[in-house]
C-alpha cells in the first residue's frame, strides 16, 4: 500500500463492505434513536408522538433498572472470574503431552459449538430438573433433598451455564498463549530456584496477561447481551432480569417501543464505557 | 569449587539411546568445551549435568556430592540459553536480580550484586530497560549477568554465541574467556564451531553420536587426534585424508596432512594438480586442488597471497613430519 493508485484502489475495494456495515449499523442505530424520543405502544394506539427524554427518565427511575444493571455486571464478572481461572488451569492440563490429547482438546472445545439456546436448555432439563435432571439423582442419591437450581439458585446456575459456554473459548485462546511460552525461559527459572509456584506467578501468568486480557474484552462484549440463556431458562425471573432483558420485556411484554429504545441507548452507552474502559487497558497491555 | 564427575552416565528418549555410557571429570575451574557436529548430544549432556534432563542410568557428582537427584536448582549451577531466556516482562535489573530474590537475599544485598555484575559486563546504560529493547549482544551480557549474581560453582553455557554476528561473536568470545580468568569458575561451554573450542577451551571433549572422541588440550588435539574423526574436526580447513596407494606407501589406511603442512612449490613437487577455486584472505591463500591422484580434493595453504589461477597447475610437497597415520578403524597409529 505504498503508492496512491494502490491506495485509492484499497479504499475503493474496501468501500462496499465499508458502506454495508456502516448501513447495517446506522439504519437500526437511527431507528433506536428515533423511537426512544417518541411514545410509541403497538397495542395501545400505536406511535402517539414526540415526548423528549420522557423515555429516558422513566427507563432509569423505574424500580427494575439497577437491580437489572446490578445482575448484568454479576453475570458478566462472575462469568469472567470463573471462565479465566478455569480456563488457565484446563490450559494448563491440555498442554501437557498425554494420551487421546487430539480427542480431548476437541471435547473441550466442543460447547462452544453448542448454540446458547439448546445448551441453555439441556442445562435445564437434563441437569438441572429438580425431579429428573442428573444433578437431582445425584442429590438423592447421597440423601439429599434435590435442589430447584433454577428457582432456588438462579443466578448461581445461569453464571454455571454461561460458563460452561464461554469456558472453552478462554481455554482455547489461553493454551495457544501457554504454548507460545519459550520452555527455555521455564527452564532459566527453575535453574535460578524458583519452584512451580513462582515459576506460574512470575513467569507464566505475566506471559499470559495479554491473552488474559483479550479473553476478559472479547467475552464481556458478548456477556453484556446474553440473552437466551436467561430467556430459555428463567424467563427473566428469580433476580436474573439483566438490561438486555429488561429491554426486551419493555419491547414485548409492555409493548412500550420508546420505551424499550430509551434502555438500548442506556445499553448502547454502557457497552461503550466498557469497551472504551478495557480498550485502554488492552491497549496498554499489548503495547510492551 | 566446580569439580563435576560423569560416572557412566547415559540418556535414552523412549527406546533411543542419545548417550552411551559416558565418564568424564570436569576439574574445578576449567574451561571446559563440548564439540561435535549438529545432534551428537552435546545439549543433552549439557541439560543432564544441569539437571533439566533426569538420566536414564549413571550417577552425577558435583563437588565429590552425589547430584543425581538433586533438582536443578540445589546444584549450584547457572546456566547461560541460547535463545538467553531472559524474563521478557521485567526490567534488564530484575532479571538479574531474580535469582537473588528466589535465594530469599535482603534486598541491600540484591543491589550491590546486580551493581557488581552491571559494572563487570558494562550493563549500567541499560539496566532499566526490557530485554525486548536490548540488541543481541547487550542481551547476551545480561543473561551472563544473570549467572553470574548467583555465584555459582560452575557455568554451563549452550551455544551462547550462535546467536550473534561473526564480529560481535569474536567480541563476547574474548569477553567470556576473561571473564573466565578473572572469576576462576569452572565453565562447560557447548558449541559446534571448532573455532570457539581452539580458542576459548582448556579442554576440549569432542562428541559423536553421544561418544566422547577424544579428551584433550586444544593443542593435543591439534597435534595429536586419536581417530579420524576428530582429525576431520578439529583444525579449519579441514585436514585432508588419503586413503588407498598413497596411504599404503606408509603402512597405514588413511594418512592426514593439515592444509597448512603441504608446501606449495615452484616445481618439481611430490604432487601436482590443478587449482580450483582459490580463497584469497589476503594473509593466507587457500586452493581446493582437483586432478592430483591422490584424493579427490586437496585443500593446501600458502602464506600470504600466491597468485596462481583456476584451472593452472600446481606442484606440492607435504613435509612428511607432519603426517598423521590412522589404521583401518580409523584409529592413529603412533
Ligand atoms: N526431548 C527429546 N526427545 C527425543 N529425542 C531428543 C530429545 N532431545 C534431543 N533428542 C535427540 O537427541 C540427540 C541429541 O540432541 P542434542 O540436542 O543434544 O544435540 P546437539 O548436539 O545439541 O545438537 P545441536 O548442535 O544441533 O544443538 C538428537 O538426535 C535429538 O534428536
Ligand atoms: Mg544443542
């Protein structure tokens, strides 16, 4: 891409995507916009007019919307906490040389293939079903009372799901990390006394806090707006109503359009603080 | 101290045996040199000594103690990586300083031996710098440093030069030898260029296939290789070795002359041939020689610049003195 022919002739190539991602965006983006400054309600008279930040106001004066912001960060932390902990250690163990390594790191990666729909609901009938989910044999089995997962321990068993899904795209990016690491500089480290402990935090961990930091940027973008777990599962009840939900039932359940939109904008703002928030850090990560 | 003793020591990955048994004795504060072509096992040796490979059979002393089992770390041993192996996140200072701060050293301490280090191998311009901003060289020094905060009984270095360019490796190999004499460890130094052992080792250990060669000074080496091998190895160019008629005229199945040890002359020679390609150094001229009917080629030196062509004919004489004799395994006849 040196001279200007060649340059112009890229932006012209470039330019239909450009100009189909853009009218992707922009169209629905405008649309959002629009509708959030209007009361619209289908059902009750369709589009009435333009009311300012009315929708605004009522999204995030209504008693449902921290509690909603609340539930989405301890979904998206916990997911988090869980997946790159797990993840570095699952990475840990697939890159050790054994026996059916090819098969393993296939059945490891094998949820992520699962569409969050059908696992959010293999999760809820076969395991989780209090009378005949494998986690109730289970229970009964040792003399317990089985437990309703997903009324008794909501959010604990939608962050389990989630993370059974986000797991092995953390453990796959993680162990190309791990096996990106010089086994010479392990080596150095044993040589120079450090045990395994202090091989993993001085060594290791600083190694992968790059790939770390791009499974945290990567999954919190897709975290934000999980939303067929919850609704497979749930139904948004038991404390597990997040923003997206919270949107959505605006939209379909109160048929409230400018309602529901005024929430994308709040939800559209907030991913953007985020993602802003952890590009710096990506940023400063990847600089060295 | 530094004395290392290999007792029948052998290595085999899976059903391969890399190392046949092998007894060495490395004394204490030698300059010890492992030699041999690419594969012959002087790494493995190297990691075996250093404890980063179990062996498969054989025992290990370091200092009259029984090192065997002992984990890399209790040997009192430092080693300098190819690749350096510097810890890429930290600064030039902490990567010195890591060995101390594993060793559990008050920090007052830590800092007058980095200095101590930074000073010996001129470090204290970079010092607060990532490896990932040093040159190859500057790295290089830091790894040593590295080794040597730790003062250890001996060092083992794989082939720390291999790394670095032809004028910079004639630097750091001068480096590495004072620093050899002035701290007096034992050093084990592994290499494939035979111009680093002549010149850096007080001992030389020549590898094949994981078999020691031939133990020996530089010189001894030079003068007197016990086998064809390390006839071939040591010694650039490469001696030449003749077999058939010629050889038999001397009793022997293959007879060597250095390249340095055939005298070119004006005529009248006891070989002639035809010059190939002429490799002129300026103080020394070496010919590749076709056609002499004795070997296929012949490698001579003459000194300073001779001025003869491709395709002229040259007379020569080897001096008969310097003729080194081998028997049909290929050992020397004395
Ligand atoms: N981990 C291993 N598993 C199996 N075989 C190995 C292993 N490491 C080394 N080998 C084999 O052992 C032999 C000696 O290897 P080594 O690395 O010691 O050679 P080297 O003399 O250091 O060669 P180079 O000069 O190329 O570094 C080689 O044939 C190699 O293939
Ligand atoms: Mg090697």
């Amino acid at each position: 891409m040196a001279t200007k022919a060649s340059r112009s002739a890229a932006r012209l190539m470039m330019a239909p995507a450009v100009i189909l991602l853009l009218g992707w965006m922009l169209v629905p983006l405008i649309m959002t916009l629009w509708f959030s400054f209007r009361t619209y309600l289908p059902l009750r008279g369709g589009d009435k007019g333009w009311t300012g930040f009315d929708n605004y106001v009522r999204f995030v004066t209504s008693s449902s919307f921290w509690p909603a912001v609340q539930t989405t960060l301890i979904i998206v932390v916990g997911v988090l906490i869980i997946t790159v902990v797990l993840g570095i250690l699952l990475a840990m163990l697939l890159d050790q040389p054994m026996w059916g390594q090819g098969i393993v790191r296939i059945l490891v990666i094998a949820p992520f293939f699962v569409m969050p729909t059908v696992s959010a609901l293999v999760w809820k009938n076969m395991f989780m079903d209090p009378v005949n989910g494998l986690f109730a044999h289970l229970w009964r089995l040792f003399g317990a009372e089985p437990v309703s997962w997903l009324s008794d321990a909501a959010m604990p068993s939608l962050i389990m799901i989630v993370s059974w899904q986000w797991l092995p795209f953390a453990t796959l990016i993680l162990l190309t990390a791990f096996q990106s690491l010089d086994s010479e500089q392990l080596e150095a480290a044993e040589m120079d006394g450090a045990p395994f402990a202090k091989r993993f935090f001085y060594i290791v961990l600083p190694h992968l806090s790059r790939a770390i930091t791009i499974v945290i940027l990567i999954q919190t973008i897709f975290l934000l707006a999980i939303f067929a777990e919850i609704f497979v599962t749930t139904g948004g009840a038991f404390g597990t109503r997040t923003l997206s939900y919270l949107i959505f039932q605006r939209v379909l359940e109160s048929q409230n359009i400018g309602l529901g939109s005024a929430g994308g904008v709040y939800a559209i703002i907030l991913a953007n603080i985020v993602a802003i928030f952890l590009m710096r850090i990506v940023g400063k990560n990847l600089d060295h | 101290m530094g004395q290392i003793e290999l007792k029948q020591v052998t290595k085999s990955f899976g059903d391969v045996q890399v190392i046949p048994p092998l007894d060495l004795t490395i004394h204490d504060g030698e300059f010890t040199v492992f030699v041999g072509p690419s594969g012959c096992g002087k790494s493995t040796l190297l990691r075996l000594i250093a404890g980063l490979e179990d062996i498969t059979s054989g025992h290990i002393e370091i200092d009259g103690i029984d090192a065997t089992d002992l984990v890399p770390a209790k040997r009192g041993l430092a080693m300098v990586f190819q690749s350096y192996a510097l810890y890429p996140h930290m600064s030039v200072r902490n990567n010195i300083a890591f060995p101390l701060k594993m060793a559990k050293m008050d920090n007052a301490e830590i800092d007058k031996r980095v200095n101590a280090a930074a000073d010996v191998l001129n470090l204290a311009d970079y010092i607060d710098r990532r490896p990932g901003q040093l040159s190859g060289g500057q790295r290089q020094r830091v790894a040593i440093g590295r080794a040597i905060v730790r003062e250890p009984s001996a060092f083992l270095f794989d082939e720390p030069l291999s790394n670095l360019d032809a004028a910079l490796r004639v630097g750091m190999r001068m480096e590495i030898s004072e620093l050899h004499a002035k701290l007096g460890t034992t050093m084990v130094y592994v290499t494939h260029d035979q111009v680093e052992a002549m010149t850096m080792a007080d001992k030389i250990v020549v590898l094949q296939a994981g078999v020691i060669e031939q133990v020996g000074s530089p010189l001894e080496l030079y003068r007197a290789p016990r086998n064809t091998f390390v006839a071939g190895f040591i010694g650039s160019p490469k001696m030449n070795l003749l077999t058939g008629d010629e050889a038999a005229k001397h009793d022997a199945h293959t007879i060597g002359f250095r390249p340095e040890h055939i005298d070119v002359v004006e005529s009248g020679g006891q070989w002639q041939g035809t010059v190939g390609v002429a490799e002129h150094l300026g103080s020394d001229t070496f010919f590749h020689i076709h056609n002499t009917g004795v070997a296929k080629i012949l490698t001579v030196r003459a000194i300073g610049d001779v001025s003869l062509k491709h395709g002229d004919t040259i007379h020569l004489t080897p001096r008969a003195s310097e003729m080194h004799r081998f028997d049909a395994e290929g050992l020397r006849i004395v």
